[in-house]
C-alpha cells in the first residue's frame, strides 16, 4: 500500500513537471495558436538586409506586432515584408515604417511612426512610405574612401 502512494506521487509530480515544461515551451517560443487579435499589413523596402520573421513592430516604443514573413519581388526587385499587427493598434494610412536596429549590435526591427492621415489601413493594406536599414558598412567605406579626395 505504501509503494502505491509513492508510485502515484512520483507520477503526479512527473505530469506536474511535463505541464510546466510545456507552458514554458509555449510562452517563451511566443506561440499565438489561442488568439487571433492581429491583422495584416504590407510594406516594401529597397533592402530588408538583417531583418528576420519574428522580429518585432514597434510604435511610440513599444511592442504591437511582429514581422510574418519576407518575399522578394524578382519583378520589382523590392522586399515584401508582412507585418502582423495587434487589433487594438490602428495604422494611419500615411504611417512611415523603417527598419531599425535594436541597440548598436542588436536585432533589426520594424518602426512604424503615425502620419497626421484619419485614414487607417485595413486588412492587407500597404505602407508606401518605408526606409530601408542603415548598412553600416557601406557608411564607413565612403567615408574612408571619400576622405582621401
């Protein structure tokens, strides 16, 4: 009788710990299969160099979406990047997004900064105006080649 009890403690803590592992898995891989309170929007950028899906949106500082997906427009030669948005956040349709980097080595992110338009973008809407990463290295190139004129 008292090896039955152990069994069933050591087994109830078992499943304790394989619950707790996998809402650990699930809130750290930032998996939304239980809400659906986005919406989608469009941008394209000259060069969406460094930016990866999953990034993160961020307006006035502060997390309301993610980066879907990157496409390149082999008739365009632009990158498509799709833009998941949070419900409760409105995008003027004159917003401006551009690509920016988290600290001096960090993660690149969308920035988006709201035009003065009361026009907001719908589903599947796009944001014309967009400006693509500062490459850093080609900034130090001509400022070192150009230096020597």
């Amino acid at each position: 009788m008292n090896t039955r009890i152990t069994e069933l403690s050591v087994g109830l803590f078992m499943l304790a710990g394989l619950a707790a592992i996998a809402w650990l898995a699930i809130s750290l891989g930032d998996v939304d299969f239980l809400t659906q309170d986005e919406y989608r929007v469009h941008a394209r950028f000259v060069s969406a160099s460094g930016l990866k899906e999953g990034a993160f949106v961020e307006a006035a500082g502060v997390r309301v979406g993610k980066v879907e997906s990157i496409e390149f427009e082999p008739e365009t030669w632009f990158a498509n990047v799709t833009l998941s948005i949070d419900n409760a956040v409105k995008i003027p349709d004159d917003a401006i997004a551009s690509i920016r980097t988290s600290g001096i080595i960090g993660d690149k992110f969308v920035k988006i900064t709201p035009g003065g338009s009361e026009i907001m973008l719908p589903e599947g809407g796009e944001i014309l105006e967009t400006e693509p990463s500062i490459n850093l290295e080609e900034l130090i190139s001509k400022y070192i080649f150009e230096s020597n004129d």
